[in-house]
C-alpha cells in the first residue's frame, strides 16, 4: 500500500517535534498499511494515520505501549516506544506519533525452514508479553473477540480469493474450540511476519502496536502457524510451556484459525508484502493438516 504525503507536510510537522523527542535528516518513506503511513526519520519514525478508523489506534499505542511491553522489552527485544503525540494541523488533519525505530529486516525475508531461532526467540517474547492486563486495558473490537464474532469476516474474505476447503474446517475448529476463559492478556494483535524484524536469523523486535489490546493470547500464537514448520513450532511450544505460558489443544486450535482468518484477509490485499505473507502461510498451513 502506499501513501502519498508531501514533502512539506512532513517537514512542517517535524517541525513541531521537541528537540529531544526529534529524529535527524530528511523522513524517509518506509511504507504503508491499513491503518498508518511510516517514515523513517534518522532513529525515530513517524507513524501518520491515513485513515479515521486508526485514531483508536494510535492512542492506544501512545497510552499503552510502554506498559504493555514492558517484560517484552526486558526480554530483550525493542518496541517502538512512542515518545510525542502531534496535533492535527493545516497540512495534516488527524493526530500523529513519532516513535522509536526499531532496527532489522521483516522476518517474511528470512527463508522458511531457517526460522527456528526466530521461533524460539518469538516464544521468549510471547510468554514475557502475555502478562494480566489492568481492567482499564484497551479492548480491541476486531482481535479481542471470540472466533465466532469473526465468523461473518472470515465468509467475506474466504468467498473473495476461494479459500481452500480444509482451511474452513480449521476455522470451524476454532470457532468450536473452548474459548478462553483466564484472565485477559496483552496481545500484539496484529503478529505476522510484516510485524516481526529480525537480523542473521535473530529477532531484534516487534512493530506495529495498532492492534495491542486485551484478551486471548491465541491471536498472537497463529504466528507459529503462519511462518513456522511444524518443527519450529513444537520446539517453540516446548519454550513456552517451559517459562509458563498456557499450552493446551484448544488454544492452539484457535491459534491455528486465527492464522487462517489472518491469511484469508492477507490475500484480500492490493499489497505484494501482505500477498507474500499470506502465500507463504498457505504453504505452511497445508503442511500443518
């Protein structure tokens, strides 16, 4: 996806950026998704909403991240921790964030069936992530909910780009599954291979937070179905149960119908990244039947 910006624009709002809370050089572009235009400004990045629908976001990214990754960051991957929130200008008419860059290539350029250092490594961070949330924690409307809720979606996405039969029956599985019941948990909400950034087969971080809300940490664990072997993916079970994360067969399950719902919306995209996530998944998740 792409987002056209002037370069005025984003000169007068870097303008507006405290000295210490301010990158170096000239912002450049490194992307688009739904939701925000990002641009690299020396070792930070400004995050633009580029639609109304993402001003949640970008709130609860400025309220929550720092609480919510806290053990994440001490596990030792970084975050983009958000350090200034802009106000709607002339030139740009929705509120905005300038956050730290968070180093490393997007794990989807890693060849599969070399990933098992960053499924371990993934496992550390998830099981340091998915602490008690506070009851004042944000509630995400499309990834703190049940299976069931998403059922409508799902039809939607699968009917547009033909989704094969089996994966519908993993879905169904899900959505069958028992739900969860423990206390909510912060989630990443929006973990594919596009959000995770790695160097020589190491994870260096987590990105975009858009989607960090409170609830059932399946929706984070479809990450092992979706660009892990089944191979990677137990030995990333046996760390998780090892640091004390839940492990039962309902919740993977649900984290293996999460990763279908995620790879039927992927392939619903104009975005050649999102349509490579969402091929490789469909590799990795038919080997997992």
């Amino acid at each position: 996806m792409t987002a056209s910006i002037s370069p005025i624009v984003l000169e007068q709002l870097t303008s507006f950026v405290p000295d210490q809370f301010s990158g170096t050089g000239t912002p450049s572009y490194l992307g688009a998704g739904w939701d925000f235009a990002v641009y690299r400004w020396g070792d930070r990045v400004l995050r633009l909403p580029i639609r109304d629908q993402a001003l949640t976001c970008l709130q609860n990214e400025y309220s929550w991240i720092p609480d919510a990754t806290n053990t994440l960051v001490e596990s030792g991957l970084a975050v983009p921790l958000p350090r200034f929130r802009g106000e709607p200008t002339e030139g740009f008419p929705r509120p905005w964030l300038v956050s730290d860059h968070v180093p490393g290539e997007p794990l989807i350029r890693m060849p599969r069936g070399q990933r098992g250092r960053a499924a371990r490594d993934i496992a550390v961070a998830l099981a340091a992530m998915h602490q008690p949330a506070p009851p004042d924690a944000p509630h995400n409307p499309f990834r703190n909910v049940t299976l069931e809720e998403k059922a409508t979606a799902f039809a939607s996405y699968s009917a547009r780009v033909n989704l094969p039969a089996e994966l519908h029956e993993v879905f169904q599985l899900g959505v069958q599954a028992e739900p969860w019941r423990g206390e909510k948990l912060w989630c990443h909400g929006d973990l594919h291979p596009g959000n995770i950034l790695s160097r020589d087969q190491q994870v260096t971080g987590l990105i975009d937070f858009g989607d960090l809300g409170a609830g059932d940490p399946a929706v984070d664990l479809a990450i092992f179905f979706l660009a892990f072997t089944p191979e990677e993916r137990e030995h990333a079970r046996v760390i998780l149960r090892s640091l004390g994360h839940n492990d039962d067969g309902a919740l993977w399950a649900r984290a293996r119908a999460w990763a279908v719902h995620m790879t039927a919306a992927l392939l619903t995209s104009t975005d050649a990244d999102n349509r490579e996530i969402a091929s490789q998944a469909l590799t990795l998740l038919s080997a997992n039947r």
